[in-house]
C-alpha cells in the first residue's frame, strides 16, 4: 500500500504492505536484488503509507493501519512510526497509539518547519466503531509531539479522508 524511494540513497526503495509489514530494497535498478524485511515487529503491523521529510532526508514515518472497508481482514494499527536515521531504528510516536488507520501521510514545509499531515480514519466494524475518539485531517508542527484536527468538517463531523497529495504550489489536495 506504501511505496517511496530513499531520499539518501536513490536506488533504495521502501514498501509497506497491508498484511506484509515493511521492507526495502537496497538496489531497486538491479535485477538479482532482493526485497528485506525490516524486523518481526514489522511482520505485525500493516504498513499503509510512508513519508519522508523534505527538509531532513534521514527522517521518515510510517503510517499503520488499513482504513479502507469494513471486513474482517481490515487490520487495525499502531499509529505513526518514526525514524530519525534513514530506517534504521523506529519508534512510535506516543501522540498517535490511538491513530488506529492511517490513510496517508504528507509533510509539507512551511515557513522553515516541516509540518505532518495526517488521514485518520475510524472504521465501524464487529458492531462498534474503532478509532472514532481520534480521527480525521491532522496537523502537527512538532514533528508528531502534538496534533490538531484541522478539518474538513460536513456540519461538525470530521471527515475522513483517504488521500491527498501537495502540489507543486504548496497546496494539499
């Protein structure tokens, strides 16, 4: 479901799968290289999105869990993952252990700061809601420490959105 090319090492690509965890290839352009899977935690965790810093090519997030349908094979997840040192190591970010679908991640800059931006979906499943507390359009300035929702809103219900992209002019779509 994720896929982004190293931004230090550009024959490197990273992917995230559903039901797959997270892995890279360290020399995508080579027909004998091989795909590695990152550690057994990722073999838990449902990688649906990736991003890395456009301001800090060594940092980069892993978004967590599948908000798409409502079957029993949606995968709730562990929020945002982060990694300061091209993926080497990862930690969660504690801000979003109740971000149980990540739809998309994008960062922007603004100003001199990289702000992320967070598609947290809620899904209805087993008879209940999952995630409902704690979704939506979010913005952090802080690098994940803090988060606030920042819409779009039909009445007062936030909606939840499946993916955006930044254009050329800055803009989120």
């Amino acid at each position: 479901r994720g896929l982004v090319w190293d931004k230090i090492n550009s024959n490197k690509v990273w992917a995230g799968g559903v039901t797959g965890g997270l892995w890279y290839n360290d020399n995508i352009t080579s027909t004998s290289s091989s795909w590695v899977h990152v550690s057994g935690l990722w073999s838990n965790l449902n990688v649906t999105c990736i991003a890395f810093d456009p301001q800090n090519d060594g940092i980069m997030y892993i978004g967590t869990g599948e908000g798409f349908g409502t079957t029993a094979s949606t995968s709730r997840g562990a929020g945002i993952w982060k990694s300061t040192d091209t993926g080497k190591t990862f930690a969660q970010i504690s801000s979003t252990k109740d971000f149980y679908y990540i739809n998309d991640i994008v960062i922007r800059k603004e100003s001199s700061t990289s702000v992320l931006y967070v598609a947290v979906d809620a899904i209805f499943f087993g008879g209940q809601w999952n995630g409902l507390s704690d979704y939506g359009l979010k913005r952090s300035i802080n690098g994940g420490t803090s988060w606030s929702t920042v819409g779009p809103k039909i009445s007062t219900v936030n909606m939840a959105i499946a993916d955006f992209e930044i254009g050329s002019n800055g803009r989120i779509w």
